[in-house]
C-alpha cells in the first residue's frame, strides 16, 4: 500500500514540476501499460487499464473481439508482476509522452496568441534568420521580416509581432516579425493606456519598415484628443515607441470620416490648399503651395505613397502654378517614342534569334540586320544626293566677280579697280 502512496505522490509531484495536469500523466501511464500488455504471451485482443488516482491500483480489464469488432467478454486479467511491468513501461515512455504533452500544452499556450506581442531575448543571428528565446520556447524571425539594415546583437532584448505558431514533430515553431503594421498598433498599446481602454483607436496603419510610419488616430470621447494621447507629454510616448523601433519615425494624423480633410492631413507635415475627390477612379487631387510641393511628395515620394495606402486613395499631388497652367490649357512637352510590340524569340530547329511582332510577322536576325543596312544605305544616297546638289550650287570667286560689277553698275556704284583715283 505504501509503494502505491509514493507512486501517487511521485505523479503528483512530476506533473507540478512539468506543468501537466495529474490525468494527463495517468493517462500516459494507462496507454503505456496497455502496451506493454498485448506483448505479453496469451494477451488478450484488447485491453483497457483502469487506475484510480487517490490510491493508484491499477488494473486490467480484458477483452475479446467478435466477428463484428465489437469488445465483449470482459475481465479481470491484472498480472501478478503488474508492479514490475509498471515500473518498467513506466520508465520507457514516460518522459517520451511527457515531452509530446509539453509539446502539445506549449502550442496551446501560443495557438492563441496570434497578432500578440512578446519580448525575447536574441540567441543566435545569422544571413537566413534569428533566434528569439522567449522563455519556454524560442521564435523565429526570418529575414523577410526583419527590418533592412536592422542589425540584431546578441543577448539584446528585442520586442516582436506574432505572425503565425505552427504545429511541428519538435513543438510549436512561432513565427515572429519585426516589419508587421500590427507591430506599431501593440507597441502604441503598452505605451498609451487611452488605446489600451478603447478611448483612443488607431483606425489605420501605413508603414516602410526602417524608414516612417503614418498612423490615424481616432478619440470616442470628444474631451480626449487622440494625437495629443499618443504623443504624450512632451513626446514621451511616442519617443519610447521610436525607440523600441531603432528611431523609425512616426506621424500621428487625426483620423476624419470626411475623405478630404483625412487625405489633407494625411499628407503631413506638408500644408494642403485643397483636395478634390474623385470617386469614380479613386484619385484624390491635391492642391498644394509651390513651396510645399516637395515636402507634400516627400523623399522619393516616400510621404506621398504612405498618405495614399493610410487614406486608400491614389493621390495625385499638383502645386498652384500646375494647377494654373492646367486650366490654361497649358501642358507640358514629353517627348512621345513609339516602340514596337514584340519580342525576341530563338529559333529551335536553326538556333537563331527571330522577332516576333505583336501582329504576327516574324523578322530573323539577319533579315533585320540587313533591313538596318539597307536603311543606312538608304540615309547615305539621299546625304549624297543633298551634298552634290549643295555644290553644284556653289559660285566660285572668278564667276562672282562679274556678277557684282553688273549689280554695282545697275545701283549707280563702280567697284574700284587699280589706277583708279580715290
């Protein structure tokens, strides 16, 4: 009775020290028993072990199986030496199972953690990915979602974006990112209890991961200003967010349900004159100041392109001189260069190269080669043809010196000879 005791209180004990419930355990030990039961001689079809937990006597319940696969003719067939066989398939699969329910309870834990936020600590960083260590298990960053030029150092202490925890033979894999939006919006809630109450919502999220983040604010209580709660005092809120961020830069816009004035502060820094709407192909046309055109399109068009994906709308951004001129009917010259549509396809019986135009003509390389030639040719006849028409055009000196004295007498001139008296 005492071997029992020690039994019930080393299942008890392993099950605290491993985070497993004492059932999952017996369940464990009743599967195993079973196991080691149908390789003994004589066993019956199946069997099932029935344990109680408060004394932990174990027994074994036989059974045969009719035409049907039914389970029928049940009985006590418990063995003298259940003791040592327990001990025995006790110790073979215990540890594995408890490392598949480990396994199985640590997936759980984080199944539901998606788009959650955790803090680890860096292990290891190579070209492909790193490794975070969370605690009880380790996440993955691959390098499609680190940010570029973000350079990790180990045993720092790095905050990333749930994305996905998958279910693998070695335990849950989760899969973390350091570029995701959603990143922004979780920081913004550690930071800023208004968001984390629901007083204040972050309705929209544009990001370039590294570079700048735009986000639209909006307050369900009118007391509460929205940009003002993120900020904080004196910017302390959003200068711990840019931190954690390795200096990434925020702007915090007010969201607007009135498209206009929501793509108009969407474009700052920069100052709008005015923005026309345009539902029926999604453009929202921007008027701004001549000086404030650069700031509105922003460093290689960096604020223009974060404004439209914040707002939805495809942003056409013009200053009041292009406005001016527009409405005059005054547009700029491009430079319009036909090319034909085709391509260069190689032959596969000769090997040789063929264009192949979009209405179906087929040009090899020597026929286009020697059209070249024939047009180059062409442009030299007619060169040649200009060049001794020019010359035969040309009056020499002797021939034009008659033909001046005749022009000079008919103006009432003399042209000067030698001898003649001034």
């Amino acid at each position: 009775m005492s071997s029992n005791i020690d039994m019930a209180e080393a299942v008890r004990l392993l099950a605290t020290e491993k985070g497993i419930s004492v059932e999952t355990l017996l369940q464990v030990l009743a599967d195993a028993l079973v196991s080691a039961y149908k390789r003994r001689p004589g066993a019956a079809d199946e069997a099932e072990v029935q344990i109680d937990a408060d004394t932990m006597d174990i027994r074994i319940i036989a059974y045969d199986i009719d035409e049907d696969g039914n389970w029928v003719n049940g009985r006590d067939d418990t063995p003298s030496d259940l003791g040592r066989i327990a001990a025995q398939t006790f110790r073979q699969v215990m540890n594995q199972r408890i490392r598949e329910a480990e396994r199985e309870r640590k997936f759980e834990e984080y199944a539901n953690r998606e788009g959650d936020i955790v803090t680890g600590i860096i292990q290891q960083s190579d070209s492909r990915y790193t490794l975070l260590d969370l605690g009880k298990v380790e996440a993955l960053l691959p390098q499609a979602e680190q940010v570029p030029y973000e350079r990790p150092e180990p045993n720092a202490r790095l905050k990333a974006y749930i994305v996905e925890v998958r279910r693998t033979s070695k335990g849950p894999q989760i899969v973390v990112s350091r570029t995701h939006p959603g990143l922004i919006k979780r920081l913004f809630e550690l930071e800023v209890p208004e968001i984390a109450d629901g007083v204040v919502e972050i309705k929209a999220c544009a990001r370039e991961p590294g570079h700048r983040t735009k986000i639209a604010v909006w307050s369900n209580d009118h007391n509460v200003d929205p940009v003002g709660a993120c900020v904080g005092a004196r910017g302390a809120r959003v200068r711990m967010v840019v931190t954690e961020l390795r200096g990434e830069k925020i702007d915090i816009v007010p969201f607007s349900d009135d498209q206009p004035d929501f793509v108009a502060k969407a474009l700052s820094p920069a100052k709008v004159k005015e923005v026309r709407i345009h539902p029926d192909t999604g453009v929202a046309e921007v008027i701004v100041p001549d000086y404030q055109l650069s700031l509105a399109i922003g460093k290689e068009g960096q604020n223009a392109r974060l404004a439209a994906r914040l707002t939805g709308w495809r942003i056409d951004i013009k200053s009041e001189s292009q406005l001016a001129d527009e409405e005059a009917g005054i547009f700029p010259v491009e430079d319009e260069v036909d090319y034909a549509e085709g391509e260069w396809v190689q032959n596969a019986e000769t090997g040789e190269m063929e264009w192949h135009a979009a209405d179906g003509s087929v040009v090899s390389a020597g026929e286009w080669e020697a059209e070249g030639a024939a047009a180059i040719d062409s442009e030299d006849v007619e060169l040649d043809a200009v060049t001794e028409e020019l010359a035969e055009s040309v009056v020499t000196a002797d021939e034009a010196s008659p033909i001046a004295d005749a022009l000079s007498e008919v103006n009432g001139e003399h042209t000067p000879e030698a001898g003649d008296e001034p």
